[in-house]
C-alpha cells in the first residue's frame, strides 16, 4: 500500500512539473522577441508575435542609423614629398606609386591661394597619378624590372578572332597600341617624369587597345595610360556650393613630387619639414575667401521653376552653323593666339566638316573584357582610362550613380545647361523618385545648342565636388563629331560624357537636334495601343522631328516644357510627356512589371530590394512551388509586406536604413507629384500591376504645368538636400565593405 501510494505521488509531482515547464514556455513565447532577421529559409518553423510593435522598432533602427563622417585631415611626413631631397625613403625616388586625393587637393589649393596673395599668373601643375588612384601599378613597380610583365605576356591573354589577328598582334608591338620597359627611351623618361627605367611598369599603353581581355589587364592598360600618356584636363572647376565655382586653367603636366607645392606648403605656413596635417576643406574655405567669394550655409540650387519652356531654335544647328564657327575661331586667330580649350574646339569643327556619320572614327572607348563562365561583365559601362574595378557592390554602384547625378546637376546649374532624364533613368523615376539599385546607365539628353556650348565652354574640364561632401572628381569629356547630326553609323551615338574618374562609370550625354534622317512613321506612336492616348499623340506627320545620333525621334511636345521633379535626392527635369515615351521605349512592361533580374519593388518601402533579402523575411511555405522559388508569389509577398518583414529587412543593411530614413520625405513628394503628372482614363481598364493602385488607364496630364497647387508643390519641396549616402573615398578607403546587396 505504501508503495502504491508513493507511486501515485511521483505521478502528481510529474504532472505538476510538466505543467509548470508548458506554463513558463508559453510565458516565455508570450514576452520573448522573436525576430525574421534570426530565421532563413529552410528553417521548420517561423515564428511571429502578434504583439511586438514593428513600426517603432523600425523607427528606432532609422533613429541610431550612424551617419558617416568624411574625415578631411590627413597627417603626412611633409619631407617625404619635397622636390629638393637625395633621401631614398622621399617618394620622388622611390619606383612605386603614393596617392591620397587629400594630399593633391590641399598642396593645390595652398598654392592658388597663394598664388593670389602674389598677384602672380596662376599656374596650376597637374599629373593623373595624383588625382586618380594609380596604386593598383604597385604590385609591378615593386618588382625588379627585369621581373615585369612586358607586351609579350600581355599578348598571352588577349581575345583575338583569327589566327591572322593573333600573328599580326605577336609580330607588331604597337598593333595593341603597348611598349614595354626596355623600348621607353631617354626623352620618353623625361617627358613622362621618370628618374629612370625603374619608375615605369614593365609595359605601359599609349592609346586605346580594342582586344578584349581580363579585368586584371584592362586595369593595367588604363592606368599605365594615365600614368604616362593621357592628356591633361584643360580646366580644374572646385564646385562650390554657397557661392561661385573657383575655375583655374591647368598649365603642366607634372607630378606633386616633382613640382614643389610640399616645399612651398611648408614655407607657406611657416613650417618645420616633418609631419604636417593636411586639410583640404580648410585649404578650401581660405581660397574662396582669398577670392573674395560666399561662404555661408545657404546653398545655390533652391527655388526652382517647376516647368521650363524649351524653344525649337534650341533645336536647330547644321553646317551652316559650324562653317560660321570656324570663320569666326580663325578670325580669332589671326588676333591673338587661342588657348587649349579653343584649339580644340576649332579641331572639332574642322574634323566635323572633313567626316560624315559613315566615316567618322568612334571617339569613346569602353574598358571591353572577355566574357566567359567566369565573367559577364563586358565592360561596356566603364570609360577604359577610368576603369577601377567591375561593380559587384550594389552600395558602391549607388554611391557613384548618386554623386555623378548631383555633381552633373550642380555644374549644370551653375552653368545654366539645360538638361533633362530620359530612357532607364525615366523610367526608374516613375517607380519611386530614385535609381534602379540593378542598373548603372544614366541618361541624360539635351538640345544641340546647349551641347555644343559645353563642347565650347567646358570640354575636359575636371570637376570636383564641394570638398564638404567628398573627393568626387568628374571629367567633361565632349566627342570630336558633335557637329555631325545625323545617325552615326561608327558608335559614335553618345555626343559626350560626364565621367565619374575614381571609377569610370559615367552619364551619356546625347544632343537632340533637326537633321537629315529619314523620319519613322511611328516615332511617337506605341503600336502595341489600338488607339491614341491623350491630344499630344493626335499628330500630324508634318511636325518639326529632333533626334539624337542613335535612333530617338521627337517632336516638340514630348519634350516642352519641361517639368521639375527630384530623382534619388537630386533636383533634374523630367520631360513634358513620359507615361507614353515610357510606354513607347518600354512595351513589355516597363511601367507595370513589379520584378526584374531578381529585384522586386516593395511598395511601403517605395525601393527595390533582393531576392536574397526579401526571402530571409517571408515564409517558405508562402513563395514555394516544390523546391523552386514562385516570382510571382514573391511579388505579392512584396506588395504586402508586413512591417514586421520591413523592420527585418532594415536591420540587415545600415546603408539601407540611412537612405530610407533620408527618402521618406522624397517618396512622399513623388507620390504626390504623380497625381498631378499622370491621370486615369475610367474608361479604359488598368494594367493588372499598376504600381500607383490607381482604377483606369494611366496617361500623360499635359496640363500638370499649368496648374497652380503643382507648382506650389514643386517650389516648396525641390532642393537639393545632403547626399542620400556617403562619399566614394569614405566607402572605399575609410570603412569596411558591407554586404553584397546591401
């Protein structure tokens, strides 16, 4: 009996303690924080919690978001870069190469500034090894020269078609436009700024070479190119953002080590020869005293029109126009002696004169790279001087297309350029006011006069940004053939770019102007509509037709007036019409396709996110058809994402937290600006994925510009506020790489 009950009790204690552990685990599910951010696909159970407030905790991700610092100073051994010292250790003796924008842009500026103080003619050296990072040669120039890699072994890895190719390259050096160490003689050495044979890489290239070959060598052919033989710009253009641009002429070509700018900053500021803090933004802010310009915290890029009326005289430009140009620079001529930038311009027009679009020689030249199982990267997004590295990194993507975008704004605005967005970027501004995060194209169109004032006025100007926001540097670079209208049958169909040169990507510039060209019949209209949308589109053929040297066709009113709008942070025009243009350029769903090469829009994020980041936070079970991934059940996963899925993607990318917290306010503005841009016919069906949710057929409301709540909207809301993201020089050489998507 005593045994029995014994046993009874050890049952109840069991019993008790099985329902004291179910009772602590439900407490603890009841006040534990589960987060998506911890589980990934493949996991057997997703929790959730019904009662965690995931709006807050998003909001408290955007409020501790770090906001990167650019750090100005730069401490160096000031004796390591004077011009008057035998010391081995100094670096005008050593073979490799030293470069830090901060060193180029401060020793610089001190000696304008001074320069002013003397009341002495400007004189600006200037060399590429130190405003573009040339390092990558090192890994050369610390081998003995004997060691190098001459043209015989770069020959080993370049694509050729036919085994002619192949035997004409092994036999001629200077087919692949490549001289190796040993052929670069005495004058070559003085003139590129060489002690001796052991300051050049093994092999250097004096021109463009089209074989396509491996990333490793494309960046070895640009930067040897820079090295040694690229021209200098004509101009240096320090934006500044409180005041006027400081604008200097750039009169030699010679490297910091060898010009005297460390002796004279030493003597300048009355200093011993050893280390000194160097300050570029300091330096910066004295010069524009020194020139008697703004400084203040007032920007000059507010109170925007909201449309601005083209006229077709901006349009119209042949040869008449450019035999009057050259009668007028020789006439020039014959009275004083022209300068660098006129001199070219001259060239150009002459040149123009001589080619037509069948015979003109194709002026830019792309970094083109073998493509294979390890590379799809063609390379025919990078100017090939420029080339630092295939973009892999979506940050460091974004980071350039958003500095290229605000510093072409700035220059434009300055300078009174009248440009606008067109093609992919158009595009990617009707889905949220910002840039694909998948796509690294811009484009930017303008009519003829106003390009051809850039080809006169600012050709190979270098531009750098506000030295408050960064070390950006960008080329205007203006195609010999901008004369010639009608379609180039060379690939001469970009008329200029605007070149970011610490990476080689750029924005393509395309002047739209009257030519010869056979017009389409359906150049404005989209024939997959059985009908015309809206009264713009009910034509008549006999309408004066711009295009650009590809072939883009308008008239007047698809492109005036034009209407101020803001794209990822920066204020840009967008043209009169752009549902049809998009439709137009876009047939296939352009305007309603909520996926794209594994990006999926996320409405309440209005941006574009990865595949890989939207399944670490969705459920399995709910994007699944057997083993394989559904698009299209991730793309109503997409459109309804759950805040608590929204806080898990945020947490995952700090650079994605500061740009939706910088963007919250641009999404809202763009979505207000569309109600007024675009309208709904009722009675026509809507596409089954309009992204504004709308019932009815989107159209173009031509009358947006004449509205007067619009223009209130635009007036308060457009500016240019701080940078989205931080600069390109912090990202690449002051903090670690994040993740790949980020």
């Amino acid at each position: 009996m005593g045994i029995k009950n014994a046993s009874g009790l050890k049952k109840i204690f069991l019993a008790l303690v099985v329902v004291n552990l179910v009772g602590l685990a439900a407490y603890h599910l009841r006040t534990t924080k589960v987060d998506h951010i911890n589980l990934r696909p493949g996991d057997e159970e997703y929790h959730h919690v019904e009662d965690i407030n995931y709006d807050a905790r998003i909001q408290e991700l955007l409020t501790n978001a770090k906001e990167p610092n650019l750090k100005n100073h730069l401490t160096v051994d000031s004796s390591m870069f004077l011009n008057d010292t035998a010391s081995p250790s100094a670096w005008r003796n050593k073979d490799t190469i030293f470069q830090d924008p901060r060193l180029a842009i401060s020793l610089t500026l001190n000696h304008l500034r001074h320069q002013l103080a003397g009341n002495s003619t400007l004189e600006l050296p200037f060399h590429w090894a130190d405003w573009v990072d040339l390092t990558y040669l090192n890994h050369e120039l610390e081998k003995p020269v004997h060691e190098r890699m001459d043209c015989k072994h770069v020959k080993e890895y370049l694509e050729c078609n036919s085994k002619v190719d192949r035997a004409r390259i092994y036999d001629n050096d200077q087919y692949i436009k490549c001289m190796s160490n040993e052929d670069v003689s005495p004058r070559l050495l003085a003139k590129y700024g060489f002690l001796g044979h052991s300051q050049v890489p093994g092999y250097i290239y004096y021109d463009y070479s089209d074989y396509k070959t491996d990333e490793k060598y494309r960046l070895m052919q640009g930067k040897t190119f820079l090295f040694t033989n690229s021209p200098n710009p004509y101009k240096i253009m320090f934006l500044n953002d409180h005041g006027e641009d400081l604008v200097y002429n750039v009169t030699s070509k010679q490297k910091i080590i060898f010009s005297g700018l460390m002796n004279q900053y030493v003597e300048n500021n009355r200093l011993s020869r050893g280390k000194v803090l160097l300050n570029p933004v300091k330096e910066f802010n004295a010069l524009v005293q020194a020139e008697g310009l703004t400084i203040g915290d007032k920007t000059q890029y507010q109170n925007f029109s909201a449309v601005k009326e083209l006229t077709p005289s901006m349009f119209h430009y042949g040869r008449g126009d450019v035999e009057l140009q050259i009668s007028l620079y020789k006439r020039m001529a014959g009275r004083t002696e022209l300068d660098v930038l006129q001199r070219s311009f001259l060239n150009s027009l002459e040149r123009s004169k001589e080619h037509d679009s069948a015979n003109e020689i194709t002026y830019f030249k792309m970094s083109s790279m073998r493509v294979n199982e390890n590379n799809t990267d063609n390379g025919w997004h990078y100017d090939w001087r420029f080339f630092n590295g295939k973009l892999v990194d979506n940050q460091r993507t974004n980071i350039i297309l958003e500095r290229l975008m605000r510093n072409w704004f700035k220059f434009a605005t300055k300078n009174d350029m009248t440009s606008w967005i067109m093609h992919g970027p158009l595009l990617s501004w009707y889905w949220s006011g910002q840039m694909f995060p998948y796509d690294n194209d811009i484009d930017i169109q303008m009519p003829v006069e106003e390009l051809v004032k850039l080809g006169e006025l600012y050709n190979q100007t270098l531009v750098v940004e506000d030295l408050n926001e960064g070390y950006g540097k960008f080329l205007i670079d203006v195609g010999t053939y901008i004369h010639n209208r009608d379609v180039s049958k060379r690939s001469n169909h970009i008329d200029a770019r605007f070149i970011d040169v610490d990476s080689g990507i750029y924005i393509d510039i395309t002047g739209l102007s009257t030519s010869k060209e056979a017009t389409p019949k359906n150049y404005y209209k989209n024939i997959n509509d059985s009908e015309d949308e809206g009264t713009i589109m009910n034509e008549d053929e006999e309408k004066e037709v711009y295009n650009d040297r590809r072939l883009h066709y308008y008239n007047f009113e698809h492109l005036s007036p034009l209407k101020m709008s803001m794209f990822s942070g920066v204020p840009t025009y967008i043209p009169n019409e752009i549902i049809r243009r998009l439709k137009f350029e876009y047939p296939r769903g352009g305007l309603v396709s909520y996926e794209h090469k594994d990006w999926y829009f996320v409405p309440k994020l209005q941006n574009w996110v990865h595949q890989d980041q939207l399944l670490s936070v969705v459920d399995p079970n709910d994007y699944l058809e057997g083993t394989d991934v559904s698009k299209n059940k991730l793309i109503t996963l997409a459109k309804t994402i759950s805040d608590e899925q929204l806080h898990g993607i945020l947490a995952q990318s700090e650079p994605l937290q500061l740009e939706f917290s910088h963007s919250k306010g641009l999404y809202d503005f763009h979505k207000a600006e569309l109600s007024y841009l675009v309208k709904y016919d009722q009675d026509k069906p809507k596409g089954p994925n309009d992204p504004l949710d709308k019932q009815g057929k989107m159209l173009d409301n031509y009358e947006s510009g004449k509205n007067e709540e619009y223009d209130a909207l635009v007036k308060k809301t457009v500016r240019l506020d701080k940078p989205l993201r931080m600069s390109l020089f912090e990202y690449e050489h002051l903090r670690d790489v994040p993740a790949k998507h980020n």
